[in-house]
C-alpha cells in the first residue's frame, strides 16, 4: 500500500489549492511563533477556506504545535477547521487523552505518548534506526526531498511529511518542487494513481 503524502509548513492559500489539486494526502499548519513557517491562526483559516473551493478535496488539514496545551490546541483546532493534531514534541498522556477524547487524530514525536501516530523526524534525532511499524500511523520526516524520497519509502512508513524541500526561500513553497517530488515518489513506489 502507497504511503500518504503530508506537506507541512503551509503559508499560501494559492500553494495550498495546487498541493490539494496535486492529490497531497495532508497539508501542515505549524503554530510555533520560532518557526520561519508560522502561521497565524487568521491566515489558517484563510487557507482552509481557500480549500473549501477545491472539487472533491480530500486533504485532511494538521495543526503542528510545539509547546501549547491541549486546552489552546483544542481552541485553534475548532477556530481554524483543522482535522489531526501534531505535537512535534514527546507528548504527555494526559495531552494526547484530551486532544483524543476531543474527536481528534493525534500525532506525536517518537518517544511520548503516541496518540494514533509516531512521527519519527530525522531533525529531532529519530531516524531509521528507531523506525518501526507496529499499531500505530508511522510518519517519517526530516529532509526528505526528491533526492531521497526512495529511502523514506523503503521504511514503508504510512505517511511521508516533506516540508523545506519544497521550497525556494524558508515558508515559500513551490508548485514546480512539489510537482517533481510527488512524480518522482509516485515512480518508485509504482503506485498508478496519487502517492
């Protein structure tokens, strides 16, 4: 089975239309002020409404944040219209019980508590070796562009999250990146359809 297609860092609603249209599984909105990819919960929802217009959008829309608790994640979630939480730190359980009993799919950084999915980030120190498929949605990020996608694929992880890649200046995304990446994972993983 293909892996699902995450791109995270998402800052233009224009991107975000093509990315959606291109047949991307996820698209990320990081609310972590110290990010060059940051995104105010006002230009979010612009975004998702943006989407709004895509015929037959599919793609689920993720809330990326680093030190908020779940009371002001769940906020910005309901506010902005997103559908799965990533906490791209070591979750507590208490956090991800929250989120979850809240009606949200969550995602949490290798080595908390795992929610429904474990990101393995190669930027955070979790890279191959401490990949592992088991009950949980296995996401793999950290640098994976065109050049390498062949070796995130052979993780067979559920979920490949491209973010820097894809752009030609921090938190600018490009339409011509993202249309080469997904041609050259689709190829190598023989899938007929999206990837």
């Amino acid at each position: 089975m293909r892996p699902e297609i995450k791109v995270c860092g998402v800052c233009d609603p224009a991107f975000a239309v093509a990315a959606a249209r291109a047949g991307v599984d996820y698209l990320g909105f990081i609310f972590a002020p110290s990010s060059p990819r940051f995104v105010t919960e006002g230009k979010a929802a612009e975004i998702v409404k943006a989407l709004e217009g895509v015929a037959s959008c599919r793609v689920r829309k993720v809330g990326v944040f680093v030190l908020q608790g779940a009371d002001e994640i769940l906020g910005v979630m309901r506010r902005v219209g997103l559908d799965v939480v990533q906490l791209h730190r070591r979750a507590s359980e208490a956090d991800v019980a929250a989120l979850r009993a809240a009606g949200f799919e969550v995602w949490s950084l290798a080595g908390g508590a795992p929610g429904d999915g474990v990101l393995f980030d190669s930027s955070h120190g979790d890279g191959e070796s401490a990949f592992a498929r088991g009950q949980y949605k296995s996401i793999v990020a950290g640098g994976i562009g065109e050049e390498n996608v062949g070796e995130a694929l052979a993780l067979k992880p559920d979920v490949i999250d491209v973010n820097s890649t894809l752009e030609t200046a921090p938190g600018v995304k490009s339409e011509a990146l993202l249309v080469r990446f997904l041609e050259k994972a689709r190829a190598l993983s023989g899938a007929c359809g999206k990837v």
